[in-house]
C-alpha cells in the first residue's frame, strides 16, 4: 500500500510565534484526534525548522522545508543547506515549487542537482511538477509535465525513488481559487505513475506517492482525494487555519 499524504505549504507567511502557534495547534489536534490514514507535513520557513520541530510529538505528523542550497556548504551567502535543514529535526525538502521554477528562475537540471544533494543529506522529497495555464490550454501539459519529470528526477538510482514524493501542481490552480476537476487530476496522476513505470518498473510506480496541489480546500478533497491515483494534496493557501487543513487531511 503506498503512503498516503497531506502536506501542507506555509510558503512565506507567519512569523516565528505565529508559527509555533498553529504548529502547536494542529499537534494538538491530531494528539486528540489522530490522522486516520494520511502522513501530515508541515513544510514551514526555514527560520521556523528548529522551534516547530520540538513541538510535533502527534503520531504521523512531520516536518519539511520549501527549499536547499544547491551546494552542500560554503561561501553561498544567504542560502541553507539540505545538511542545515536535516539537523532541524526535518524530514522533508519540497522541491520544484513553481514559484521557485518561475520567480527565482530554478530549471530542471538545478532542481535535479537540488534533488541530489537533499537525498543525500537524508531528506525525502517532494517534487513538484505542473503546466502553466496557456501550456494546458494548448493541451501541452502532458509534454510539459515529462519534461520536468524526466529532466529533474527520473534520471536518479532507482534506490532513491522511496524517498520521493511527486507533487502535480498545475501553475493555474495555485492559488487563484481554480481546481483542476477531479478527472483531470486523475488523468495526468495516471499519466506520470505510467511515466514512473517506464522509468523503474511496476513496482516502483505502484509505490510511488503522486499528490495534487492547487487550490484544495475542504470543500473539494475529498473528491480529489477519491481518485486511484491521487494519494493526497499539498496544500498551500488552506494550510495557515487549522480548521481548513485538518478538515483536508480527515477528507480521505
Ligand atoms: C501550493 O502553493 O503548493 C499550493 C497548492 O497553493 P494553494 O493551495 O494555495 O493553491
């Protein structure tokens, strides 16, 4: 049975209090209550790596970061290594974002270096791919999607693949309230668990955890959630309330 994951992106928002406090909420939470089938992720700033980790004592809740240097250490001002963040207490690294890929120009062969030197570090992955929104309009996405797969992970060991996590984010859906409709999240989910396949073989491809990400809410997880090949979400925008992100997380 592969893993089962809702993971949820605080991106650039909270301060550090802030932060420990809807850490320490949603802890509290699934302490009470726990997460019946889904690992839970809170992939927080850097800054807030080493106070969230103490906190989260909840059986299945871990923790993750939303980017590594892409040098495993030195004279790289500003940057934080996948070593740094490992020595957290983190367990994850999303990578791949496209707000990395498009405001901070990342491409598929940094992204593959990235992947390389977290894995290494001890960290699981979460790697994201997904079209913008001419690319689905111009029915590319699936081309795209390839692309970034083929170019910035699936040229790895095939050791390597049960610390990765494949994230389908169309760039459309992020953030703008817009859903990919649960057949169309379904369809490419398929789409790359069979370019997985092609790759490292049917059990590989069978294991291999492919979440959705773009606007999920309550409202609709549930349904994305009930796809074959949807194995969770990565949650940005619903993931900074505790009500909406464990309501997501209990929709399995
Ligand atoms: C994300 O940024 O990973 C994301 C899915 O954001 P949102 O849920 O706000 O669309």
């Amino acid at each position: 049975m592969r893993k089962q994951i809702v993971a949820g992106n605080w991106k650039m928002n909270m301060n550090l209090q802030e932060g420990i406090q809807l850490a320490k909420s949603i802890n509290d939470y699934f302490c009470e209550k726990p997460a019946k089938k889904a690992e839970v992720i809170l992939c927080t700033p850097f800054i807030h790596l080493s106070g969230v980790a103490p906190i989260l004592k909840a059986d299945k809740l871990s923790l993750g970061a939303q980017n590594c240097a892409s040098e495993v250490s030195g004279a790289y001002t500003g940057e934080v290594s996948a070593d740094m963040i490992k020595s957290t207490g983190a367990q994850y690294v999303i990578l791949g974002h496209s707000e990395r890929r498009s405001y901070y120009h990342e491409d598929n062969a940094l992204l593959n270096k990235k992947t390389v030197i977290a894995l290494k570090s001890g960290l699981k992955v979460i790697f994201c791919c997904g079209e913008v929104k001419e690319e689905r309009e111009s029915g590319k996405h699936f081309d795209v999607v390839k692309k970034q797969l083929e170019e910035g992970l699936l040229n790895l060991p095939v050791g390597d693949m049960k610390n990765i996590v494949i994230a389908y984010e169309p760039v459309w859906a992020i953030g703008t309230g817009l859903t990919a409709s649960p057949e169309q999240a379904q369809e490419i989910h398929k789409f790359i668990r069979t370019l997985v396949e092609k790759h490292y073989g049917k059990t590989v491809a069978e294991e291999m955890t492919i979440l959705y990400g773009g606007s999920c809410k309550p409202s609709n997880a549930n349904e994305i959630f009930s796809k074959p090949d949807v194995d969770g979400g990565l949650i940005g925008g619903a993931a900074l309330k505790k009500e909406d992100f464990t309501a997501i997380v209990e929709a399995f």
